[in-house]
C-alpha cells in the first residue's frame, strides 16, 4: 500500500465535497475490492474517502413497486433481508452466492456497482431488472451505466447513492463459477418484467455484463427452458482465459439461461 | 496403578496437544517473532523468464527514506558466498554426474525464472523497503524462455544453463533393459499409455518467513526460517553456502504452519538475509507474500511419461517399461534430482509382482521456478502412471479392473518381497486392503447408483486404486550411494528430570502433524508418564543435538524409533540404579510403564524414585554409574517403509457443464502400527485433499514465453472444503518389520493413493463416451470439451 489521506465524511454532500476537491481520491464502501489492490499497489489514490459512515447511504426500502437499496447496503442484508426476499427473491438468493461469508459482511452493492467487475454479480441483476441506479447527482438507467469491463457512466467523484429496482412477475439466476476465484465465468439473470422480459449475462461478455436479445425475443413468446436451449451467443463476443474458452462460455450461456429460467420457476 | 489413566499411549485417539495454542491463534510463527532493532527485508524479482540483466542501478533507491542497505548478485559473489546447494547427485546411464549449474543466491548477470530474486533491500519498515525495490531500475534484455518440460528437449530450444547443454540435467536408468525386452517379446499384448503429471503450487497456509540476526560481539549467527529441518538449512547454508561453522550458526524453526515439502529445502532467501544481518549488523526479517510464494516456493511434480505394459494371456503382467521426462525448473533444489529417479521409479513395481521393469528418466531445466518434492514426491507420480495404466490395460485385455489386480498383487506369504527396482517391501497385505474397501465403498452396489444418477442426467463413475509406497526415509548408506548428500538417520534425546517429568528433544519437525502429541504418546506408552508431563522440544539447532528433519512420512518411522532407542536406553540405566536400590541383581530388575519390579516379588520402584535417585545420588553405585537420567539415540533405519492399501473414489458429472463432483471417497491403508487413530484419519484426508486437489482443480500454468498465467488464488483453484466429501478413512494393520515401533508412516499415503482413484472414477464415468483417459485436473472445461467432442462426432 502507498500512504493516501483517510477521510470519513457523514453526510454524502461532505463526501461528494472532498472528491471534488481532488480528483485522485477515491471512495471507499466495503474495500472487498479497492483494499487488494491498494495492497498489491495496482492503485494509487492520493486519498481515500470512507463511505461507511453516511447513515443515508443505508438500507431496504420498498416504495410501492419499487425496492429502493441503498449503495452501502451489504450482501449480507441483501441476502437476508425480508423486504428483498418477499419482492425479488433470486437477488438476495444471489447476494447469497457472492464472495464467502468475510466478503458478504463488508461487500456493498453500490462498491459492486460501481466497479461493475464483468464477472460481478450483481450488475447482471440489476441490468436485466432494468433497474435505475442514483447517484448524488442524477439518475442512470442500468442500460446506461454498465459501459463495459470496469466502466460505468459514474464521473470523476460521483458517488452511487441507491439502487432503485422495479419488482418483477419473476426472475432467475444462474452461474457456473470459474472454479479458482469462484467469481462467475457464465451467469445469467432472467426476469419476466413490467417492461418485458429482460436477460444479462455476466462473466463471459468480452466488453463486460449485456443483454442477450435473441434470448429475450425467445423467452418473451414461451417462457420455457427449451425457449433458450437452442440459442447460443456469438463466442466472439466473449471472453477466455485458462479455465474457460469463449466456445466453452458460449456453451454455458446457454447452459446457466435454462437453469436461470427454471430457478425462475 | 502406574497405568497412565485415561489410557494415552499406543493407539490411544488423545486430542492434540498443540491445538490449544493453535486454535486460539497464539501459535508462534516466524513472523510473530521480532527482533529489537530488527530491519525489514523486500525482495526485488525478475518479471521475465529469462533475460541478461544489463544494469542494475540503485541510486536513487538507496537515498529513499529508511533505506540501510541494497544488495546485488555481484555483491554477494565478491564475498565468495557460495551457490544454493543441491543435497543429491544424481549419475547418468554413463555413469557421468548430472549437470549442475551455478544456482546464485541473487542472480549474476542473467534471470532465468520469473521471480529470480535480483536484488535485496533492507530498510527500516517494509513499506519503505517496497517503495525503494520500486525504485531500482534494472535494464534487461529479454531473452527467448522455454517453460515446457518437452519443449525443453527440443533442437534449438533456449538454452537454459550454458553448464547444461541441450537442457539435460540427466538421462538415468533403472532396471533390465534386455530382460525387459525379452518380456515384451513374449507378450501377448503390450498396454502402451502416455501422462503428464500436472504441475502444483504447494501453497502451504503460511508463506514462507526468514529472520537473520547477528551478535557482533559473540560472533553469532541466527536465522529463524519456516523450515521443515533447520538442522539441514544450518548444514547446508552455513557449510556451502555463507562458510559460517555450525557452532556459529542457530537455526530455529518454530511453529510451522504447513510444509508438504515446500520448506525442506534451502531457498536463496535464508541466506540472503543471514548474510545481510552480519552487513547491516540489525536482524533483518522477511515474509514472503501469497503472491510472491506462487513464484519463489518450490512447484511440484511435472512430469510426462510414456508407460507400457507388457501381459500374457491369462493376463498377469510381464513387465514395465516406463520413459519420463522431469522439470527440474530453472535450478536445481535441494532434494530434485532424487524425486523422479529413486522417489518415483523405484516404486514402479507398485503392488503387483512385476518380473521385470526398465525406467529411463530425463531431467530437464527449463525457466520456470524450481521443482522440488511436494507431498508424496515421486510417488504419486509413479502410482498415478501405474494406477491409471492398470485401468487402462485391465479394458483393454477385457478383464474386470479389481480382478486384474488381484491375480497380479504380490501375495501376503511373498514379504519380504525383492521388487526389480531396488526396493525390498518389508510386509502388507494387499488384498485385505482391497477387501476391506470394496466393502467399504459398496463397489457391488455401484451399478445400481449409476443408474440413478443417470436418470437425473449425471453421469456416475467409480475409479479405484491400489498402492504401495516408500517412506521413512531411509537408511543413510543406501541413500548414500544412491547419490544423497546427507545420511538420513535420526536423533532423539530422553531427559527424565529428577522429578519424573520428560522433556523429548526430537530431529524431527512439527508443521502440522502433531508430534507433540504422538510423540508424548510414545513416553506415555513406554515409560508411563502422562502426556501433559511430556515435553516436545524440536526446530533448533540450540537445543536439538541434531537432526534431518521431518519430510517422506519420516517422523515416526526415524524419529519415533530414535526416540524409542533413547528409552531403551533409559530403562537399561534406570534397572541398574533400581537394582541397586532394591538390591537385587540387574537380571531380575523388570520395566513396565514407569515400575522397575524385582521379577516375581512386589518390591518396586517408580521412575520418578529412580529419576530422584539420579539426580540426587546419595545412595547411589556412584563408581558404576553416572548420575543423570537422559540418553540420546540416533536411529539409522534398516529399510525404507512401506504403507500401502487402497482408495476408491465415486464421481458425478454434469455433462451440461462438465464439472466432476466427488460423492464418495473410501481410504483404506496400511500405514503400520497406529499411534493416534484420530491424528491418522486427520493426515490421511488431508493428503487426499491434496490428492483430489490434484484430480480435479490444480495446475500450474506456464505461458510459451515462461509467464505464470496461475500466479495466485484468482486462477489456481485449490481445493476447498465444498470441493471436498466426507472421506471414510479405515487403516488395515501390518507391522513393519524393521523398526522398534512398527510403524510405516501415514503423512503421504492420502495424496500419493488418491489421484489415479480420482481419475480412473472419471474414465470411468464417461465410459460410454469412448475416453481411454483424461489428463489431470479434470477441469470443467475439459470435461466439457470431450462431451462435447462426443457430440458433435455422434452428429
Ligand atoms: C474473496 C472475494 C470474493 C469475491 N467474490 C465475488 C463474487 O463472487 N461476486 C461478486 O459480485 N463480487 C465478488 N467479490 C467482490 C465483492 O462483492 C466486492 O465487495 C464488491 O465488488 C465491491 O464492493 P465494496 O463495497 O467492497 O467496494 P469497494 O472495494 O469499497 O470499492 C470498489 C470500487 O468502487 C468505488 N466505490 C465504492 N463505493 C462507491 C460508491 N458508493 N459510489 C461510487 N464509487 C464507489 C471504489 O472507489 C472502488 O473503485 C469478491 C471479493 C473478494 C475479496
């Protein structure tokens, strides 16, 4: 680790104040992510704004049809949360996957957000329930936010406040883990909403979480497993590496829909 | 009465001593241990595989804040500090010795493994010190890398070392090669079969950690290192190495946490900062990092082999004829040269009554970090091969897998049995073993669960193993002239106190397996002291006589028989002072469990009476015998052991994505006389934890160019606790036959037994797939790839 400046603003206008003044510092929710690479030095913030103290950045609520999540809400609540459970059940199953039982307790949606890691989780949640993310500033349709690996439409010291989630009919998950970091090497969301059926894949995209249309016209006319067991996404869009080919992702894309839209029920 | 109550001798299943320490988190680890004044050390490390180094300029990091002092290569070469040693020589089929090139404890002029170390800096905190290794700007010239052991062999490929031309560090032979051939040609059918043995990153829980430290005024050096034998890491370092004499010289190894062989041998760091402290004149301290491990702890196994089997008609076997191919890594390590060649195939006979073998081994350098012995050693490799042909030929000869076995096992009234390469097994028995585990595993019921797990869309599969391996190693002229560089005995010291309590001071190491526990369980079974007055002291040199340390199941086997000579010892003087206290003549002094008896009568003696005595010689045949009651005994075994027994492993597949779930393990082994059933059962599913870690998940990965594409947990998958099934473990005893205790060893059997189980229950749950073999690990992506191959062939 570098040395960097600690701030632990408590409001998040204090906070949005103190990256405005200095565009190398960065914020910090859970650290499940920024801390390694601060200790293997991949990253050199000149400060490091600690989110954990802004009590508005907490909590489930639900508003009519909407859950609304606030960005320093940890996996752990998600997981377990009866607001989350009763509404969308295959989001706190999810956060239940994520990272082990350390990460859960410290990892936050919105630090999850906003790193939008190609392999996270939750971005292909939050971009198949068409879900609205808002920062200290505006608010950014998911469609809009998930800009590829690693980018997302946040600016320089904008910060995730809430993520706004509409309430499906249904929705499913499933990933096949790459089996070192356990992270998902294929996922798919599948949810039947207001707006249409929606479904993302995450894990295996070669520019990050998208939305697989072909599957979406499919699941739209029958929503059925055998809807998306004959549709296989384009392996040049995707990404491979020692545990998994862009052939092989191709292959579980398909795969991990199935079992998404069963797990959908 | 003198029975120690509850029972914690011999076969008693006490929970470990060690654990209290342990478990609460107040273990004390070499990097628990700071040094007033102590310094910090950072490693600078080559980010090539192979490349000169041009230039190496450190001024501006040398005037960073903190900084005491940056060391180079060339000024450790200026001192005359000598190469990293390697303990075995090994002989070329022309009797030439194996090359042997200059291993620099900091590199000389040229990088030849990503993680070479480069240069050292030592400053006040370790932060100071990674800023300044950031600020040392070396210019390389990146050289053409081979990383791949047949690639290494290759017409033109990237020489290594220029001391070791075409790569070769040597070309070896064991066995008849004209008997071999005369088998073959009276063959009915030769089973031929090809492997690799995948590389592994031992990846014990705690990084390796050393600490110099230097006394200016008396002179004296210390290091503190996380090593599995500080005995040999102070021969080897201060001898070879920094010319400091060993009464110069303590190395301390405290609480270890996890070795599997990665810390026996003497890494480059040792010296570095023993040598540093004397330069700088402050301990110097430094902890490897989990990323850092990946690429400076020795890798193990790494072998491609070619095996035939030659078979009559009725289908008992001929003979073996095995080649293999070993990466040695960029330099050789300390016991290298010994794994692929008597660690691995001298056990090629396996269990099976094998007339005739011929094995030819080539060790290659290529530029990839060191391969050393890793749990098992040689072994695992020899029984993987053997293992998986035994499948591989029993479905070919169209014979069932189990009979196969049998009718080729070495049968119980054969021991001792003289196998055709070298080795001479003491006892087992085979098909009790075998018998035990087919029960066990339910191997009759198998088809029935096939079935079902077909049904559900799984493909079911059941592999099974039968083995024998060598270990306690191992007699020191044997190994002596077999090229070992070391005599591989054993020491144990006996301190009886006047009060009766016993300190053991033992050469073997604990990092893991509990010795403070079965080796208090000896004293208690022999001389009758409860465990909790039992004392283990072991890893330093200051206070251990001396020692080989603890690797190859040897613990027990030497160091417990060592042990248990230091008791004879002790009750031989303790009957002569007890004869003398109840005058009676020595030959009717009897011992059981802490009570010297005048034989037939009821008068007795304690130990503690006789100890007290010992001590406090008032009424004692002073002009016959010293006063004091503590004996040494050093054990040179007769023989290597060798557990043995059998593994069978139950698989599930999911052919949609081709990932491989264990649902049953069955272990059934021999491992001798057992101290503490439980401590056996512990070691046993822990090495077949590593053994399914090898089936299934690990691999270390190399890129053409010699880039580590698994340097760390993101992409090394090693196994987890949900990767794992409840393993049914079960021992079958018979005795060794040469030492005191009876004892075979128990650390290795898991990890050497289980792969081919593993394996051979994957061939076998895609039997309807036409596989002949898959390669290890069974990835999903491999899995999925011949299903997949499958189907486009049935389309
Ligand atoms: C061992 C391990 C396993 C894991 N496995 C998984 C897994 O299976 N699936 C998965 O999805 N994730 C996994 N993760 C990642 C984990 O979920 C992280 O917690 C998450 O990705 C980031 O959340 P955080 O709160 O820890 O963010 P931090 O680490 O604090 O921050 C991450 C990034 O987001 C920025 N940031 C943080 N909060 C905000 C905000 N409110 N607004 C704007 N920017 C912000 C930071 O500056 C930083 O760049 C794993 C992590 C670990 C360590």
């Amino acid at each position: 680790m570098y040395d960097f400046a600690y701030h632990k603003p408590a409001s998040v206008a204090d906070a949005v104040k103190i990256l405005a003044a200095d565009p190398e510092a960065r914020p910090i929710s859970g650290g499940m992510t920024l801390l390694p690479a601060l200790k293997l030095r991949l990253n050199r913030p000149s400060a490091v704004v600690d989110l954990s103290g802004i009590a508005e950045l907490r909590g489930v609520t639900r508003k009519g049809d909407t859950l609304v999540i606030g960005a320093l809400t940890k996996h752990y609540e998600v997981a377990t949360s009866a607001e989350v459970k009763a509404a969308i059940p295959a989001l706190a199953a999810m956060a239940h996957t994520i990272g082990d039982t350390q990460v859960r307790n410290r990892g936050t949606m919105g630090g999850s957000v906003a790193n939008n890691d190609p392999s996270a989780d939750y971005p292909a949640a939050l971009l198949a329930l068409g879900a609205t993310i808002e920062t200290d500033k505006r608010q950014l349709p998911a469609d809009e936010f998930f800009n590829g690996m690693f980018t997302t439409a946040l600016e320089v010291g904008e910060l995730v406040t809430a993520i706004h989630i509409p309430i499906p009919e249904k929705a499913g998950y499933a990933k096949m883990r790459n089996p070192a970091s356990r992270y998902a090497m294929a996922g798919v969301f599948v949810a039947k909403t207001a707006a249409g059926v929606r479904v993302a894949v995450n894990g295996a995209g070669a520019n990050g979480v998208f939305r697989e249309k072909a599957m979406e016209a499919a699941l739209a006319a029958n929503w059925s497993a055998d809807a998306v067991a004959g549709i296989k996404v384009d392996p040049s869009l995707l990404n491979g590496d020692i545990h998994g080919s862009a052939e092989y992702r191709a292959h579980l894309v398909t795969v991990m829909a199935k079992r998404a839209v069963v797990d959908a029920g | 009465m003198n029975v120690v109550t509850p029972f914690e001798g011999i076969g008693a299943s006490l929970r470990r001593k060690e654990d209290f320490r342990f478990l609460q988190g107040r273990g004390q680890y070499v990097d628990d241990i700071n040094r007033p004044g102590q310094t910090h050390a950072v490693m600078l490390r080559s980010p090539h595989a192979h490349a000169t180094i041009d230039r190496i300029d450190t001024a501006a990091a040398r005037a960073m804040p903190g900084v005491k002092a940056i060391f180079v290569g060339e000024d450790m070469a200026a001192e005359a500090i000598g190469g990293i040693p390697c303990g075995w020589q090994i002989h070329n089929k022309d009797g030439s010795p194996m090359a042997e090139p200059m291993h620099p404890a900091l590199a000389l002029g040229k990088v030849r493994h990503v993680g070479d170390p480069v240069a050292v800096v030592i400053a006040e905190t370790k932060a100071q010190a990674r800023d300044a290794a950031e600020a040392i700007l070396v210019a390389y010239t990146p050289l053409p890398a081979v990383s791949g052991t047949e690639a290494a062999l290759k017409p033109g490929a990237p020489q290594v070392h220029e001391a070791a031309a075409g790569n070769l560090c040597y070309d070896w032979h064991i066995g008849d090669k004209a008997a071999q051939e005369a088998a073959f040609a009276r063959a009915a059918r030769v089973v031929k079969f090809e492997t690799t043995n995948n590389r592994l990153v031992p990846n014990a829980m705690e990084p390796r950690a050393a600490i110099g430290d230097f006394d200016a005024f008396s002179g004296d050096y210390t290091l503190y290192t996380t090593s599995q034998n500080p005995h040999v890491i102070r021969l080897l370092m201060g001898a070879f190495v920094l010319h400091i004499p060993e009464s110069k010289l303590r190395v301390v190894a405290p609480d270890v946490g996890g070795g599997f062989g990665s810390k026996i041998y003497h890494y480059a760091e040792e010296a570095i900062v023993t040598w540093a402290a004397g330069k700088v004149k402050r301990p110097i301290k430094w902890t490897c990092e989990r990323s850092e491990s990946f690429m400076s702890d020795a890798h193990g196994r790494d072998h491609v082999s070619t095996a035939e089997l030659a078979l009559d008609a009725e289908g008992k076997i001929l003979g073996l004829k095995v080649h293999t191919l070993a990466n040695m890594g960029a330099y050789l390590s300390t016991f290298a040269p010994c794994v692929p060649t008597y660690l691995y195939a001298t056990l090629l006979s396996g269990v099976y009554a094998t007339p005739v073998i011929y094995a030819e081994v080539k060790a290659v350098f290529t530029n990839t970090v060191p391969v050393d012995a890793y749990r098992g050693a040689g072994r695992p490799e020899a029984t993987y091969l053997l293992e998986r042909l035994m499948d591989v030929a029993a479905a070919e000869a169209g014979l069932d897998k189990v009979e196969f076995r049998r009718r080729n096992f070495i049968r119980p009234d054969q021991f001792p049995y003289q196998t055709p390469v070298a080795l001479q097994y003491d006892s087992g028995d085979y098909h009790a073993t075998l018998a035990m585990a087919l029960e066990a595993a339910d191997w009759a019921g198998f088809e029935g669960r096939r079935a079902a797990a077909k049904a559900q869309g799984r493909l079911r599969g059941i592999g099974i193993s039968t083995y024998v391996e060598a270990c306690g190693i191992a007699p020191s002229a044997v190994v002596g002239s077999l090229g070992a560089r070391a005599g591989l005995y054993e020491v144990g010291t006996i301190r009886v106190h006047p009060t009766g309590s016993v300190t053991v001071l033992t050469g073997a190491h604990s990092h893991g397996q509990g010795h403070e526990t079965t080796f208090a369980q000896l004293v208690a079974d022999k001389l009758g002291v409860p465990t909790a007055n039992v004392d283990i002291v072991h890893g330093d040199t200051a206070k251990v006589p001396f020692g080989m340390g603890t690797y190859g199941s040897r613990s027990l086997a030497v160091g417990g028989s060592a042990m248990d000579k230091a008791m004879d010892k002790i009750i031989a003087k303790g009957k002569r002072i007890a004869a003398h206290l109840m005058e009676a003549s020595v030959e009717d002094v009897e011992f059981e469990r802490g009570t010297f008896r005048v034989a037939g009568t009821d008068r007795t003696k304690s130990l503690t009476d006789i100890s007290l005595a010992a001590y406090v010689p008032h009424n004692y045949p002073i002009d016959e015998i010293e006063p004091g009651l503590e004996e040494t005994a050093f054990y040179d075994p007769k023989n290597f052991t060798y557990p043995g027994g059998c593994h069978i492993c139950e698989v599930e597949i999911d052919p949609d994505t081709g990932r491989t779930t264990v649902v049953n393990f069955t272990a059934v082994d021999d491992v001798g006389r057992v101290i503490n059933p439980m401590i056996v059962e512990g070691q046993v599913q822990g090495g077949i934890a590593q053994g399914i870690g090898q089936a299934l998940l690990e691999a270390a990965v190399y890129d053409a160019s010699g880039q580590l594409l698994s340097g760390s947990f993101m992409d090394y998958t090693m196994p987890r606790a949900g990767d794992l099934p409840d393993v049914g473990v079960a021992t079958h005893t018979t005795l060794c036959t040469h030492n005191p205790l009876g004892v075979k060893g128990c650390g290795e059997v898991g990890a050497i037994g289980s792969p081919p189980a593993v394996m051979n229950a994957v061939v076998d749950a895609l039997r309807d797939y036409g596989v002949r073999h898959v390669e290890m690990p069974a990835t999903p992506q491999k899995i999925w790839g011949i299903v997949n191959a499958h189907r486009i062939a049935a389309e």
